[in-house]
C-alpha cells in the first residue's frame, strides 16, 4: 500500500475506532448501572423486614438468591463485554456481547451472543448473508477499543461513505497467535460458522463432535453448555449440567470460561470424582485400567452383592432373653428369597428380609412360651421387643444380610482372593491378580474404581424407610405452602408474581430459610438426574463409565466430544459407533470440526506422520497457518542438566507467553527429577506441575496431564519413551506434538520414532 493509501486507511481506522469507543462508553454505563440497581435492591432487600413469617423470610431470601444470581452472572461480563456489530439491510444496527443489556425503557443495547438474532454473526457469509449487510469485529481491553475489522458481505447496500477497510490480521487469526495465559479463554467474539451450528444444534439426543487437535472442541463444548443454559432455562435451571473433563489440571485450565460466560451453575468433575465422597487421582497400570473398564464388572458387582445375602449351612440356636430357639436354614432363604422378589437394591430390600425372618421368629418364640397358642397384637409387639433386644438375633440377621456401604464392598473384594474367586468366576486367575490389593491398600481408590464403586451403590440402595416418610409428610406440607404463596403474590399485586412463582418459592425454600442451589444439590445427591450432560475428551471413558454417566442423564441428552486417534486410556473407546450403541443404539449425531486453529501445519504433519506410521488411520484436520517448523536437539540419556540449558534458552525468549515440557510418566525423565532439575536452571516460582502446573509459566506435564491444554512453546522429552510407555503410546506421543501452538521443540538421546525422521536437526 503507498503511503497516501496507508494514510488514509489509518485515518479511517482512527475515525471508526473513536465512533465505537463512545457506543462502547454508553454500554459499559449501562452495565454500571445496572449493577449499581442491583446492590442496592439487595441491600434493601437485606435489610427489610420479612414480617415475622415464614412466608415473608422466604420471599425476602427468594429475592435475595435472584439479585444474587443476577450478579454473579454480570460479574465476568466485564473484559470485552462487546464484540461484534451487525449492520443489517432495514439501517439498524445490533451490538453482540456476552451477556444482554436494555436501557432503562427496555429497547435492547447489546443482544446476548446466544440470542437467536446474534447467529448471524457466527453464520452469515457473502453467499449467504440473509439480512446482514456488515459484519464488524471489535477488539476491546480494558474498556477501550483497540481495533475494529469490517466483513462486508453485500458491497452493494452500502454507500461510498459506508465502506469499511479490512485492517491487521483478523479476528480470527489476532486470537489464535495470543499468548497462551495458562487460562482457556472463550471464543465468543471468533466462532466459526461449522463450530457455531454445533453450538445450537438441538438439546435433545446425544450430539457426538469429532474433531482432531486445535479444532476446538472443548470450547465448543463450553460454548455450547452456556448456549443450552441460555436457551433452555425453564428445563436446565431444575436439572443442572453436569461437565465432566480429564483431569483436575484441564478443570483448573477451563474454570473461568463459563462465568466469563454468564453462567455459574454448571458441575464440573472429573472422571474419578463421579462417585460422590470419593476424589480419585491415581491410575491403574493399563492392564488394570483395562479391565476395570470392561463390563464384566457388572456380573462381578452384581455377585459380589448376592454373596453378602447369604443363608447359613445350619440350623442357627439363638438366646431370646434365657429362651433358646431354633432357627432353619429354610426360614432365611424364604426370607431372602421374599426380599430380592421386591427388585429393590440390598440395602433398600434389608428390611423386607428383616421383617419376614423376625415374625418365623416370632412364632417360634410364641410356640416356646405357649405351645399351640396364637399371640395377640400386644404380645406379639412385646416377643418383636425381645427379639431385637438379642445380641444373636441381631448377629445372626447382619451375618445373613449385612449392610453394606459401596466402598466395603468393593474394598472387601480387592483383599479377599476367595471372595473374590466366587465373585467373579469368569475371570481368569491372572485377571483376578490384577485386582487383588494389599488390605492397606484396598480403599486407595484409582480413576478406574469410581465406575465400579458407583455400581455397587446402585446395586446396594438405601434404607429408604425414613426417606419415604419424610417424602409423605413433605408432599403434604408443600401443598399448603404453595396455595398460601399463591394467595400472598396475588394479594401483593404489582410484578412480584413474574419475578417469582408461588410453585419456585415452595419448591426453593423451607421454613428454616433458602435451600441449596441446583449444583449444590446435585453435588450431594449420587443418584441426581442431570438435564444434560457435556463430556470432554470422551474417547477415554471406558464402558463401565459411559455406564455411570448414563445413570445421571436418563433422557440421554449429551454432548461429547473428542477426538478417537487421540485414545490413550486402555479401556477407551476405538469407535463412536461401537461405544454408543449399547446405550442409544444409533440413536445419535455426530458432528465434525475439520480445521485446526492452534497447531501450525509445520507441527501437525509431524503428527500425522507418526499415527501413520503406527498404522492408526485417521483423517487430521486442515491447520489454518503454516507456524514454525518443528527443532530436535540430541542429548545425553537422563542429562536433566542439559534438558535444563534447553528450557532456560527457551523461557528467556518466552516473554508473556506460555511453555509446556511434555515429559514421559516414567522413566529418567519422569516429572518430579525433571521439575526439580527446571526449577533449579529457572526463576524462582517459574516452574509448575501437579494439578497447579498451569499457574507457573512453565509446566511439567506428562501427555496424559497434557490432554485438552494448549500452550505456545512445548519442549517434547524423549518421544521414544512416550510412543513405548503404554499399548496407546503412538496416541500419546500424538496428543503431545500437537499441544503447541508456536513453537515445538523435540530434545532426545534415543533415536525418534518413526514418522519424526524429518524433524529439523534430527
């Protein structure tokens, strides 16, 4: 461009920016206003007085919850609040932000990205640009506009004076080239038309997004939780969503997109924390993992629960207050036959049995005291009395029918070969020690127990008697409080009823003030039923948890997303089709992302070349720029000193950007020496690993703690060893060349494998 154009491009690009700083004043004044309104209707709301009933305490903390909610959703609305600006063929104009905002006369000021009439942005293109004229992309920090950039996409309908300049890189290009801050930011203002589609594709259904590195998938996912959150309230807001991902570090790395969001309701777990009260983050050695994963658990689970319902090999004598009696092996197996006919789990059925061997016992105790006569209601109340006052009545009924918590159980099995043995005769001896632990080490629970243990507290239930109670007396209780609500948010008139309904104010609050919040409630209850359900890297979920997840999401509504070539987990899956069908059939979606905005082409055909060369046969995605080509630099075996020079030569050239040092699970390069050797070569607090590496500019992550993360620079330790370390070795050393979105640099004493021969300086 000569100077005069130059010139006057700059000038243009000034002018524009100047005019969307004052929108952009007017919108930020009104999110301070609102916000303002807000704390103040809470502290009024706070401080007033609730008229001594319980009805008015409720509506006060009802109120109290909402001004609350509403302001916990505006709080990470602050960093580019808006984005974008559609220019459409009727002259008016729509500003795209991250939440909704009217003024006071309630005319819309910024429309919510995941409004209807906000598609536009994501969707239009010059052949299919409906009612949109211009698309214009702003880039905002701080309050302030730093750039704008035009997409025309009907030259036509715009006057001379009208017609904006594309300036800088784009959109697009600006936010994958950022630095990398150890956070996952959202992508609000840069969606792509193909991630968009999938984003509002429909709640119902299980919707299966396949997508290779850097396509997008897990903000895709995020992305599309707050969109469902947004467009489905009524339903979600009673039912929650549950998103499960790898690893405590990829949740720490994703925490803050979804209140940035608006959202903050949504459950995070990882997969060994969905058995609620046990927090998982050990792994089995594969051949473990394996089988813990495979669905002949269920059988073992399910035997293991019979063997605990057991009727004694002789007669049992038992002392009733001086008085001895006998008691058949038929009586307990007509009781326990009598309780598993209810279908009810163990625990849940334990009464029924109970309640059919105490009145056999009864009678034999009436037939003691008084042979041939029948007691009445009192005397039998009084022989019942005696009965449960028998430390060998009480012995007896635990040994035929124990009480089980899921943890003894499972725990029982792990330490106990004979147990064991009769619980699962179909495995084979060598699959038997695979389980067998240590009885110090059977409660020390691995990601591959939770499924496990989540099945046998399905197996073994509650003793729901006192629940079932409670439910009575609740139902009746609740009626009340609901017909006094509605007549008092009738007699108050006004708006009160639209802002909350006689039914939510019964349903969401007790006598004794608020109850707790739909993730709260879903974090204590094990059997809670999810609205939907979103899983990241789905491809490492073994069928006994697609099991567990299935059971927390009966209308089966689900997202999952990941990507099949980078299956590391013994128990993952090797096909979509083959791990949905045993629970939808094909009664499922799928949906593909096929371009990779964060790994550079340079880096990707490295990638590719080495699944090629395992014989894994799958289609990469097309990367979006060119990057840098990959460099190897050669070491000597377990020099940590020299791996060290390496990463310090890089973080001084790092500036604000983000390292990664992808090192084997074991081996000499293992990450505790490893990190230690880094932290001695880097500033103090440079170096991070465990569920906090991401907090420090440079992380040392093994690939699997890698999975879902992308950082500008990664330092690759010894590929060799990481293609080696498991059966999945080739998905692994795939997932870690593709973390980088800048620079991959290779550092090895062993020749690289297969598919790396091209690497610069091999």
């Amino acid at each position: 461009m000569n100077p005069q154009k130059q010139a006057g491009a700059h000038a243009d690009q000034s002018r524009e920016i100047a005019s969307e700083q004052t929108q952009l004043d007017v919108i930020y004044t009104r999110l301070d206003q609102v916000r303002a309104e807000l704390r103040t209707r809470l502290d009024a709301t706070l401080r007033a007085d609730a008229g001594g009933t319980a009805l008015g305490m409720s509506e006060r903390d009802a109120m109290v919850a909402m001004y609350r909610e509403r302001l916990a959703s505006l709080a990470g609305a602050d960093d580019r609040l808006c984005f974008g600006r559609l220019d459409l063929r009727d002259s008016s104009r729509l500003y795209i932000g991250r939440i909704g905002l009217a003024d006071e006369d309630l005319e819309p000021m910024l429309i919510d990205w995941r409004a209807p009439v906000a598609g536009a942005f994501y969707q239009a293109t010059a052949q299919a640009p409906g009612e949109l004229v211009r698309r214009r992309h702003l880039t905002t920090r701080d309050r302030m506009v730093l750039a704008v950039e035009d997409d025309v996409l009907d030259l036509d309908a715009l006057d001379d004076a009208e017609r904006g300049h594309l300036v800088g890189e784009g959109a697009l290009l600006a936010a994958v080239q950022a630095a990398r801050t150890g956070r996952m930011g959202d992508i609000i203002a840069t969606i792509q038309a193909e991630q968009d589609s999938i984003i509002r594709a429909d709640l119902r259904g299980v919707l299966v997004v396949q997508g290779g590195p850097g396509t997008g998938k897990t903000v895709v996912a995020l992305h599309r939780a707050a969109y469902l959150l947004y467009t489905h309230r009524d339903r979600l807001a009673r039912t929650g969503v549950l998103m499960v991902g790898p690893s405590p570090v990829f949740l720490r790395y994703i925490e803050r997109v979804l209140p940035a969001l608006g959202e903050t309701g949504v459950v995070m777990r990882t997969p060994g924390t969905l058995f609620q009260g046990v927090d998982a983050q050990l792994e089995d050695e594969p051949p473990v993992a394996g089988l813990k994963g495979d669905l002949a658990m269920v059988q073992m689970v399910a035997h293991a629960v019979r063997l605990r319902q057991r009727t004694p090999e002789a007669v049992t004598v038992m002392d009733v207050d001086g008085t001895a009696i006998k008691v058949q092996p038929a009586a307990f197996d007509a009781a326990i036959r009598h309780a598993r006919s209810s279908n009810k789990p163990h625990n849940g059925a334990r009464p029924l049995f109970m309640r059919h061997l105490l009145d056999h016992m009864v009678g034999l105790l009436a037939e003691q005291d008084a042979p041939g006569s029948r007691p009445d209601a009192e005397e039998r109340a009084g022989l019942l009395e005696a009965l449960l006052d028998s430390d060998d009545v009480r012995e007896a009924l635990d040994a035929a029918w124990t009480k089980l918590r899921p943890q003894d159980l499972i725990a029982d099995l792990y330490r106990d070969p004979q147990l064991l043995a009769a619980a699962a005769p179909d495995l084979s001896p060598a699959q038997r020690r695979l389980l067998w632990r240590a009885p110090e080490e059977a409660e020390r629970w691995t990601i591959s127990d939770a499924p496990i243990l989540d099945e046998a507290a399905e197996l073994l239930g509650e003793d729901d008697r006192a629940a079932q109670l409670a439910a009575r007396l609740t139902a009746a209780r609740r009626q009340q409080e609901v017909d006094f609500a509605r007549d008092a948010l009738s007699y108050a008139g006004g708006d009160t009823e639209a802002l909350i309904s006689a039914e939510a104010l019964a349903d969401r609050f007790a006598d004794t003030g608020p109850q707790l919040t739909v993730a709260q409630r879903a974090e204590r209850d094990r059997s809670w039923a999810f609205g939907h359900i979103v899983v990241d890297e789905a491809q490492e979920l073994s069928p006994m948890a697609w099991r567990l997840l299935m059971r927390r999401c009966p209308s089966r509504s689900m997202t999952l997303v990941g990507d099949i070539a980078q299956t590391s987990a013994a128990a993952g899956a090797d096909s979509w089709a083959q791990t949905m069908q045993p629970y939808v059939g094909d009664r499922w979606k799928l949906a593909e992302l096929t371009v990779n905005y964060r790994t550079p082409a340079a880096v990707m055909v490295v990638a590719a070349a080495v699944l090629k060369a395992a014989g894994i046969s799958t289609q990469p995605p097309e990367s979006a720029r060119a990057g840098e080509a990959p460099r190897a630099v050669r070491l000597q075996a377990g020099d940590l000193a020299a791996l060290a020079g390496i990463a310090q030569t890089e973080f001084d050239g790092l500036g604000e950007r983000r390292m990664a040092v992808i090192a084997p699970a074991a081996g000499p390069w293992a990450a505790g020496p490893l990190a230690a050797a880094l932290a001695a070569a880097l500033p103090e607090g440079a170096v991070g690993q465990g569920d906090g590496a991401l907090d420090a500019p440079v992380a040392v992550l093994s690939p699997r703690q890698s999975k879902g993360l992308e950082v500008d620079v990664v330092i690759l330790v010894e590929p060799a060893d990481i293609l080696e370390g498991s059966s999945r070795g080739a998905n692994d050393l795939y997932v870690a060349i593709t973390r980088a979105t800048q620079r991959l640099v290779v550092a090895h004493a062993r020749a690289l494998p297969a598919g790396m021969e091209g690497v610069e300086g091999a």
